[in-house]
C-alpha cells in the first residue's frame, strides 16, 4: 500500500521541531510529535486521501492499526479520523475488537475521548443488542481507559440518552480515585443536563459523587 508511506513524507516533510516540543510537552512527554498543528496535518492528509481514496476505503481498518504502530502522535490522530470517516454506519460487528485496540492502545484522554464518542457510540448505536456485553466487559475490566469510554460513550446520543445506563455508569465508578474517571462522570452528566438539567440535577443529589464529579456535572445548570 502507498498511502501510509506518502502519509510519512508528508509529515516529516512538513515537521517543526518547534511545536513537536511543545505538544509533546502538554502531552507529559508521553508521545512524540512531528509538531503538525491539526489543521496543517488535516490539510496533508486530505490531499493524500483524495490521491487514495481506494486504497483507504477499501483498507481502513489495517491502516488505521499500522498508523497506531508509529510512535508520533499525528498518526494516532488520523487512524482515528480515518475509521471514524470509512466506518460511520458501515461497522461490522467484529470492529469491537479494532474500536478496543485503538482505546487502550497509546491511550490517552485526547485519543480516548474521540474513539468512545464516535467510533465507540457509533459502533452501540449500530448494533445496541451488543450493549449489555461490550459495556460489561468494558466497564469492569482494569483498564481506567476501557472504564472512561463506557460513561462517555453516549456523549453525541442527546435524546436517545440511555440514562439508567449512564447513571449506572457513573455511580459504579463514582468512588474512583482516578482524576479521569471523575472527570468523566463529570462531563457525561453536564453533557446529559443540555437535554434535561433535572434529572441529572435530581441523581447527583442522591448520588455521592466525588466533589470534582460534582462539580462538573452541575457546572452549566
């Protein structure tokens, strides 16, 4: 395939050593950068999936796994956008298993964040029967990260919120230590308070969440 070594040109090409210091920095030095700003990288990329098109469509899922075994976080970030593009209603349900390799691998809030939203959400809005088994296993593994996407899956639901399961979520987690657990119940509730501010005002009343969830959920009501 000639997509992913173009990709690669394309970036070093295009590299600043400058903003790779700077990103890798607000990052806490978990990840090299090639310090391509999100709209120059979005700009490359864009032209090389045009001059691909085929290649990527028809290959988006072992592209999208050989772009997350570079190091440099650019590619991450397009395998995301890449799948989350190619696969958007056209999930198989096997891609669970591709959807939880790109979650905990390299994991971090800023890859997480976007996996459990759109390719997470968009996988259960497809196939909900898989709800009670992926949520299970991802709710109950080890992995903080596996925990965090479960309560935000739902983030772009609005009104098709399953909020007993949101709910559920947040209070099996509430006594989490880790800050981007109660972070996460924290954005998911103030998320579902835009649709209905009382009920999610009414559960965190009873709820004894941790303050910093507490606050966050309430913020905007």
């Amino acid at each position: 395939m000639d997509f992913i070594p173009a990709l690669s040109r394309a970036f070093a090409e295009n590299a600043s050593a400058t903003n790779a210091g700077a990103m890798a920095k607000y990052m806490k030095g978990l990840f090299p950068f090639y310090g391509l700003k999100t709209d120059v990288r979005r700009a490359l990329t864009k032209d090389l999936l045009v001059q691909y098109k085929d290649e990527v469509s028809g290959n988006a899922r072992q592209i999208a796994l050989e772009l997350y075994r570079k190091p440099q976080r650019e590619y991450h970030y397009t395998a995301i956008e890449i799948v989350t593009k190619q696969l958007k209603n056209k999930f198989v349900t096997e891609d669970i298993a591709l959807i939880e390799t790109l979650l905990v691998t390299h994991a971090w809030w800023d890859s997480v964040d976007t996996i459990a939203k759109y390719l997470l959400g968009g996988y259960l809005q497809q196939f909900p029967e898989q709800i009670p088994t992926v949520i299970k296993r991802f709710s109950d593994s080890d992995n903080m990260w596996l925990n965090r996407s479960v309560i935000l899956f739902q983030l772009g639901y609005k009104k098709a919120t399953n909020v007993d399961l949101l709910f559920v979520e947040c209070k099996k987690h509430s006594h989490s230590k880790e800050f981007f657990i109660q972070k996460a119940i924290g954005w998911a509730l103030r998320e579902h308070a835009k649709t209905d501010p009382d009920v999610v005002r009414n559960f965190v009343a009873t709820a004894n969440l941790k303050p910093l969830s507490t606050r966050e959920a309430l913020k905007n009501i």
